[in-house]
C-alpha cells in the first residue's frame, strides 16, 4: 500500500483534486486533509495595525496619496504645471510617501510578525491507495497545482 | 438558489453573507482608516464597512452641500493663499450646515467600525454557517481567490471595475457613475487632452475647481475599497474551506503509516 503526501495552497484546485480523486476510485474514507495554521496571528482589539492582510503595505500611501493630491492639485491652479500635473505628482509623492512608511514600520518595527512571502502551503493532504493507483494519485495531484508530493510504501500488518 | 437558507435563525452572529449583490462580511478594520475616508469624503467611511444605505446618503449630502456652499473652491482658493477670493466663494446660506454632518460622519463611522470589530470577533468564534453560493437569474457569486493587484489596476483605470472584479455591485455601480458626474464637470479630460497637446495654460483654464477636487478622493477610495475587499474575500475562501476540509475530510478510521518514501 501507499501513502501519497502533498501540500496545497488553499483554491479551488484543491477540491477538484480531491473529486477527481474520488471520481477515480479514492474513497473519501481514504482522503486526509490538514489545513494549516500559516501565522500566529495577533488579535488586539484597538491595535491600530487591524488592516485587510496584516502588512498591508497601501492603507497609509491611499491615504496620504488622496490627502497629497487634494492640496497639490488646488496649489497647482497657481503653479506653472497646472493642477493635473501637481494631483498626480501630489498622488504618486504621497503614496510613495505612505508605502515608505508601512514598510519601515513592517520592516523594523513589527519584523516578527511577518508572513513569508510567494507561495506558502497551506494544507497537507494524505491519500491512501493501492500501490497501481500511486502514480494516477500523484499525476492528480501534480496536474492540480500541488506545491510538493511524497509517496510512502508501507506494508500491511 | 443559495447552498444555506438560515431558516431557524438559531445562532447568535454571523460573519459573511454572499448574495447576488455581493459578498458582504464582518472582518477586523482599522478605525482610523475609516475615519480617514470619511473625512476624505463623507460616506466612503460607511462604505468601507458595507452600511451602504448611509453611506450613499452621506456620499450624496457631501455632493451637494459642498456644492452649493462652494467648500471646495474655497478649499483651491485658501491652498493658494488667496484668502479674500476663499471668502467671497463661499455662500453663507449653505455653509454652516457643512460642518455638523461632516464631523458626524467621521466620528459615526469610526464608532461603528470600533463596534464591528468586536462583533467580528464574537462572529468568528461563534462560528456560525452562512451561505457562501448564490445563483439566480440575474447573477452568480461564490466565494473565490482575486489578484489584489488587479483589483487596483482597474480601479486606477476607472473607479467602480475594481469592485466590479471582485462582484461588489454596489459599490461598482455607484462609483462608476459617480466617476462619470465627476469627470464631466470637472471637464478634467478636456485637460488631459490639452495637456497632451503641450498646452498646460489652457489646461489650467479649463478645468472647474469645485468639481475637480471631488476627484482625488474618489480615486483613492476606489483603490483602496476594492484592493481590501479582495484580499479579505481571498481570507474569507481559505476560512471557510479549511472548515470545509475538517468537516469532510478526517475520518476517524484514517491511520498514517510508517514507511518508505519512494519515487
């Protein structure tokens, strides 16, 4: 018998992984899933850090972009570049600006707390099959996305 | 057709909810953000957290008081320090009614989302289900992963596709439309035009001061509504999958075995 290991992000390739595994024979008895937990996550209340992903690196640079766009393209009226000109350079500087910050923040200030970046596995899943459905198990698995899979040969006491 | 009907009606919070219009859910926000967008324009505040209905009164109060009271001419007129021009363009029988609403919006919305947070809290442990498909004639929504990128290169394109990547029709359509009333008075394309021409005196003239400032804030908004809708929606997936997989799939007889890995 064998054991296929293989680690998943979380989409929905990976629940058309496991109903093409079943439509082939896998019963579900023999599917195992293990969603992972990625990171500790800080749960305060009034931490002022409560933005959309944890290290969300936009919320100061929209803020500062549309603050920095209001007062550059009101001055630009009087400026040589004109207003257009002066609410975009206002846009880009201040979102510069914000993103700056927010990184120098995730950076060094709150540096343990960061995700790790690109590609992470988020579930682990364990199928048990016959040694002859090994490689049409793991030919499933490869073919929807599985970050990385390991076959293990056991035998049957 | 939906995957869930909550007939009984039995739990005490729920964390999302995905209809036709939208999926709508409770999840933590920073207050200070909100307030923020608020006091960048009335409304996107309570926009941010899915209070439409208030919001768009607000949206719409904002429009046309600052309008009529000429705010934010006056607003282009102090930036430049022409305070004499600042004073003459604000029209005294709209301009005080301005201000209550205005701080009322920053602060309602910052209270609100404090509250909200707790009861995101409440609702993520109480764990309660909630329908996560939604097909009917008009439309289909399903919980799914989006680039977040993407959401903020449309909305930069044109505010409302963002949103509308992401299937918050709502805030799509009125954005959208919105955009369009902006960039028609402001004449602001009119400019763009001229300014490709090399013609930035001409650009400056032409555009309508009360009007333009109206627009940095809804580009802003724009970007920052969709881009943390669509990473939340992407959270709101992985939760509502892993609960899905714990659900279904650890049975109880499953054993892992020791032994050799193999090619």
């Amino acid at each position: 018998m064998v054991q296929v290991f293989s680690t998943f992000e979380h989409s929905a390739n990976l629940e058309l992984a496991i109903s093409y595994l079943e439509k082939n024979g896998i019963h579900k008895e023999n599917i195992f899933a293990i969603p992972l937990t990625n990171r500790k996550t800080e749960r305060r209340l009034f931490d002022s850090i409560h933005n959309a992903d944890g290290i969300s690196l936009i919320s100061t640079g929209t803020a500062l972009g549309t603050a920095f766009s209001v007062v550059g393209a009101s001055i630009g009226f009087r400026l040589e570049w004109g207003p257009i000109y002066w609410g975009l350079i206002g846009t880009g500087g201040g979102f510069i600006l914000g993103f700056i910050i927010d990184l120098y923040y995730y950076k060094f200030v709150k540096k343990n707390q960061r995700l790790r970046r690109g590609k992470n596995s988020e579930v682990i899943l364990i199928v048990d099959c016959e040694e002859t459905q090994s490689d049409m198990v793991e030919n499933i698995l490869w073919h929807h996305f599985a970050l990385g899979t390991a076959k293990i040969q056991y035998e049957i006491q | 057709m939906d995957n869930y009907n909550n007939t009984d009606n039995k739990f005490r919070r729920y964390k999302a909810y995905v209809s036709i219009a939208g999926t709508t859910q409770f999840h933590l926000r920073n207050p200070y953000m909100i307030a923020w967008w608020s006091a960048a324009f009335p409304g996107f505040g309570h926009l941010l957290l899915s209070k439409y209905l208030r919001g768009l009164v607000l949206f719409i109060w904002e429009v046309v008081v600052n309008y009529n009271a000429r705010i934010n001419l006056a607003m282009v007129h102090s930036f430049c320090g022409n305070i004499e021009l600042a004073k003459e363009s604000l029209d005294t029988r709209w301009m005080l009614m301005y201000i209550p609403v205005y701080i009322f919006g920053i602060w309602d919305s910052y209270r609100t989302c404090i509250d909200m947070n707790k009861v995101a809290l409440l609702a993520e442990r109480e764990d309660a289900p909630f329908n996560s498909f939604s097909i009917g004639a008009l439309e289909i929504n399903y919980l799914d992963k989006r680039k977040p990128e993407m959401s903020v290169l449309w909305s930069l394109f044109m505010p409302g596709l963002g949103q509308l990547h992401i299937h918050r029709v709502l805030s799509a359509f009125f954005s959208l439309i919105w955009t369009i009333i902006f960039l028609y008075f402001s004449k602001a394309l009119i400019a763009v035009q001229l300014l490709f021409l090399g013609n930035i005196q001409q650009a400056t003239f032409v555009l309508d001061k009360q009007w333009l400032l109206y627009m940095p804030s809804m580009w802003g908004f724009a970007v920052y509504d969709s881009y943390m809708n669509t990473v939340e929606n992407n959270k709101l997936y992985n939760w509502e999958q892993r609960a899905f997989l714990i659900k279904q799939f650890q049975h109880p007889n499953f054993s892992i075995k020791k032994g050799k890995v193999v090619d």
